[in-house]
C-alpha cells in the first residue's frame, strides 16, 4: 500500500517504486516467454545480459507493460541494434511478431493511459499472480 502525504497527495517515490517493479515483472516475464533467448541472434543469456526492448517506446503508458509489447534481446548486438536502427527494428518487429499483433501493439500504443495508483497494484497483483494481462490480446480477439 502506498503512503499518502498530509496533501493527500501519492508519495511520488512509492510511485516510482511500484512501476520500478512493475517493470521488473514484465521484463522476467517477456524473457521467461522467451525461453531466455535473444529474439533476433537466437543465443541464451543469463539475466544480466538478456534485456526486453520495448517494440512501441516504454513511455508509451498504454502499452509499457503488455508482454506482446516486448522482444528478448541481448544487450550487445542486438538491443543496440534495434535501439540504433528504430525503423529496421520496427520492420524486423513486425515480421517476428506477425502484422496484426504488432499492428495492435502500435493502435493500443497511440491511446493515452492515466494509471491510479489502484490500477497499479492491481497490475502488479496480477503479474505476481502469473496472469495474462494483455489489452493487445483482447483487440486481436475482437477483431477475429
């Protein structure tokens, strides 16, 4: 539970906190679904060296921790790449991830999200929990 101050204000530490975890939980989670493999070399990596790049930007709150959102790759050369040639990574994205996900991805992307604090910790919840948490599934499901 997070604190509030006298203001009634969110501490804006215990924010970044929980969306530090957060984002914990979807990196294990992209690199657990990818068996601990680097998308575009295809070699195992520990933790340390196995990074999950963001196919639309991180900041993008819509889609910051949806699983479908996130590609295993290896810091060096891979996510360097991908960080350093943003339009071949998005074609190369687009064929790993299939034209209609990644199309998702960049719809769900462009919306605008305003987490509360509630929304958060239900997130978290359910990613401790292991349950799939994907608005990006749920547009593909309706459109099928």
């Amino acid at each position: 539970m997070l604190v509030k101050r006298k203001t009634g204000k969110i501490d804006k530490k215990a924010k970044t906190n929980l969306m530090d975890r957060l984002d914990q939980h979807w990196r294990d989670q992209v690199r657990e679904r990818d068996n601990w493999k680097c998308r575009k070399c295809g070699r195992k990596k520990n933790q340390w060296t196995l990074e999950a790049h963001h196919v639309a930007a991180r900041g993008l709150m819509s889609t910051r921790w949806e699983a479908i959102n996130g590609l295993s790759m290896c810091k060096l050369p891979c996510h360097d790449w991908a960080t350093n040639n943003p339009d071949e990574a998005r074609i190369w994205a687009c064929e790993v991830l299939g034209e209609d996900p990644y199309n998702a991805v960049v719809t769900l992307a462009r919306g605008v999200a305003r987490y509360t604090i509630e929304d958060l910790e239900e997130l978290l919840k359910a990613f401790k929990a292991g349950e799939p948490v994907s608005k990006v599934a749920e547009m593909l499901e309706a459109a099928a």
